[in-house]
C-alpha cells in the first residue's frame, strides 16, 4: 500500500467497481468517467472528460429534474433513484442512480460525484415476468414499421376490436400486449389464449368456465378468461383455427357481451376489450366457407398487418444488435456483434420464421461464440450450407454494400422513380440518395413518378 498515492489509490479502487462513478467540476463538467461508465453509456473516457455531463449522461431527467443539481442545490443526496439514458447507439438502458457532494479539505463545494447501475437484466425479467411490454420494445425503422407505430397509439386509445395478422414469429402478442399497455384499460388484467392449440371442449371451458357439477369432476367454479379479462384486455390468438361451433359462441359474446359458463342458468355479462390475431387469411376463408362472414366483420373492425422480416430487411442490424445484448446481459458474455460477411448473409435470408427465427439463429451463433463479433462458423449448418449454394447465384451479393444497393433500386422503383419520396422512406436526404445512385451504379426507372418524365 505504501507505493500507491492517495490519488492512485482512488484511480484504481474507481476502475474495479462495477458501477459507473462520474464526477462534474462547478461548472458542470466531467472530471472523472470510469471504466464501467464507458461501458454502460458507450461513451469512452477520453470523449466524456471536459464535456458538460448533459451532453454525455443523457437521461430522462437531465432537462427538469437532474438528480445531481438537486443535491448540490439541497445538500441532500439521491439515493438509487431510476430513469433511463439514451447511450451511444441510441438504446434506451434503465439505470438506477446515487448522488452526493464534493467537498475541498476546507469544506467548500468544488461540484458532485454520480454514480449508476445499469438495470437493464432487472428490467428485462421484471418484463418476463409480467408481459408488461411497450411499443419502444418493438424493434423496427422499416417504413412498414413506422407506418404501425403511427397508427396503434390511436388503436390503443380506443375500446374497438383489432384483428392483427401476420405470419408466424412477426410479434402478434408483443403487439397486443403494447397495445393494452397503452390502453385506458391497463390498469386491468391482459388475458392471452392460443384458440389453436386446445380442442373444443377444453377450449370452451377455457374461454367461458364453468359452474360446480357442469360435468363429472367439475366440484369447484371456474371463471372463464373473458371473466377474468372484465375491464382489460382478452387476446384470442390463432382465431382462424376455431371451429364453426366456437366461432359461433364466440360471435355472441362480442355482439352482447356476455358469456355463458357451462352449467350456469344466467349468462354473466362481461366488459372486455377483444384483440385477435391469426397468421391465414380471414378473408379467404370467409370466401370458403370456413370462417363466419358475420364474425370476420366483428373482429375487423380494426386491421393491423405485420410486416415478415424478408419485408423490412433494413431492420435485420437493429434485431442482431437487440438480440446480441439481451444475450449478453443473460449470460455474462463479452460479444461486440456480428462481422459484415455474417451481416450481408442474415439480411439475404428471407427468414420464414420471421423475428423469432431470428432469434434463434442469433442465439445459437451466441453459443458457439466464446467472444469478439460472430463469424460464419458459428451460424447453424443449415443456414450455412444454403448461403453456400447461393452464393453461386446472383441473387447473393456478398456484401453489405450490395444488399443496400439492392434496397434502394427497390425502393425507388417502388415509388417510380420519385427520388424524394424514396429518399423519405428510407430516411435519408435527397442529396445523400444521389450519391448513393451514383456510387452504386443503380439503373433508374424509365419515368419519374413525381413529373412523369424520363429520369436523369
């Protein structure tokens, strides 16, 4: 101990701790950043010192409640209260945070020392456990993306039925869940039941309950999830999978808003609000025969289609990212993420599994990876030995730059060949997307949906 200064003492005592400790002169400048703030916000040292903490540290509370000028002001410290910051990626991480004075030896004030515990594994199982997800939980910038978030905050401002439909894995639930989050009715339970998984019998039961002596075994009363949904949210997952029989019983509860369990003499009326969701076409089976016109209409009074992942590619980088940091956090590894070549090959991939295939090709990747960004060797076989074979091909272009050259052509062609509007859609100026043509080579359209003219 005798080698060490009272100030390197205090240097490496900061660098071992795993909270982030950050300290501001009275002019509200950093003075002291350690290892573990960089980690957390993403910000290194060497950016953070000499910069006003408000362009660094920034938190939910910075602009009318900062934790850190309440105490100089008060005298009186903060102790683990939670916001949340924006680190460098843009991420928005919970943290729990702690502040105290700092004093010279004659007792005047010289600024305040913070420190902050990243709370983001507490949150996620909080979340696990009790489904209470958001909308900024969704991960997208897609313009199909952008088009829902514009939307479903209306949606769930209202007590009118939504049927949600997309492919199996784009976050029908996820969805619904945000949607009564949002909702006037959160404060009341979200019931969610598969409608696909369970025969009818079991089903009905499920659904409606049932009274003691409805059938044999049935001693006790059991309310039916419409029941325990009254004055929430009831989520009918896969209704396209119903029976006629159920559809039917179904198609009185949302036209009276009662339910009738088995064995009851009265029906029990019932305040729910319906979200239903189904991965076929309601609307061909409609056309077949095989699913009530009159309860379709029920249901659709409100449609939100999700978007498959082939269908919002641009989002890939934003998924692998959120997906690498949940595992990291879960299992305490260190992965900064994915190389280009593993990049260019997920964003390729039409993914028939959508976001929860994803997710799984992401993990297993995580598995083998013992640190530093996934490479190809740690993708499964299968996805492996088909990006082999298409590779030959010309649909493969190997790399991220080709795949983005691919995306403009689309996305221009898709507005034919307005320039402005493709360049709103992908979010980028008029001026940055004409480089890009240039630099890619892209081929224009024959005319310009703006002025219908031959494009330059």
């Amino acid at each position: 101990m005798g080698d060490f200064s009272e100030k390197d003492l205090g240097d490496v005592l900061l660098d071992s701790i795993a909270d982030g400790v950050f300290a501001v002169d009275k002019d509200w400048r950093i003075t002291t950043f350690n290892p573990a703030a960089e980690k957390i916000t993403g910000v290194a040292s060497k950016k953070a010192v000499g910069r006003r903490c408000c362009e660094v540290f920034r938190a939910s509370m910075c602009e009318s409640e900062c934790a850190l000028k309440e105490t100089i002001r008060s005298g009186r410290p903060i102790v683990n209260k939670t916001v949340y910051i924006t680190d460098a990626k843009g991420r928005r991480v919970p943290i729990s945070v702690s502040t105290g004075i700092l004093k010279d030896r004659a007792g005047n004030v010289i600024g305040g020392v913070e420190t902050f515990r990243d709370l983001s594994m507490v949150e996620e199982l909080r979340k696990e456990l009790e489904k209470n997800y958001t909308f900024e939980d969704i991960i997208g910038r897609s313009h199909a993306m952008r088009q829902l978030f514009d939307i479903v905050p209306q949606v769930a401002e209202t007590a009118s039925t939504a049927l949600i439909e997309g492919a199996s894995g784009t976050g029908k639930e996820l969805f619904a869940r945000a949607i009564h989050n949002r909702s006037p009715r959160r404060a009341k339970r979200f019931v969610a039941i598969n409608c696909g998984s369970l025969p009818d019998t079991l089903l009905e039961s499920e659904l409606f309950g049932y009274e003691p002596g409805a059938f044999t075994d049935a001693r006790n009363r059991k309310p039916g999830r419409f029941v325990l949904a009254n004055g929430g949210t009831i989520f009918l997952d896969e209704i396209g999978d119903v029976s006629p029989a159920m559809q039917a019983r179904l198609l009185r509860v949302l036209q009276e808003r009662v339910v009738e369990p088995l064995g009851a003499v009265e029906p029990v009326p019932v305040d729910v609000r319906v979200l239903a969701a189904t991965n076929k076409d309601l609307a061909r089976l409609v056309r077949k025969g095989t699913f009530r016109q009159d309860l379709f209409y029920r249901i659709n009074v409100i449609r939100l289609r999700l978007p498959a992942l082939r269908d919002r590619r641009e989002d890939v980088p934003l998924l692998v990212d959120h997906f690498i940091t949940k595992f990291c956090r879960r299992q305490s590894k260190n992965i900064s993420g994915v190389s280009e070549e593993v990049l260019a090959v997920l964003m390729d991939y039409d993914f028939p599994g959508n976001v929860r295939e994803l997710e799984n090709v992401v993990e297993h990747a995580f598995v083998l990876c013992r640190g530093g960004l996934v490479e190809m060797r740690h993708l499964p076989p299968d996805l492996r030995r088909k990006t082999h074979a298409e590779t030959i091909g010309p649909r493969n272009g190997g790399t991220l730059k080709h795949f983005e050259a691919r995306h403009i052509a689309a996305t221009i062609r898709r507005h034919d060949g307005n320039r402005s509007s493709a360049a709103k859609e992908l979010g980028i100026s008029s001026s940055t997307l004409f480089r890009k043509i240039k630099a890619f080579s892209i081929q224009l359209p024959e005319r310009d949906g703006r002025s219908q003219t031959r494009c330059r």
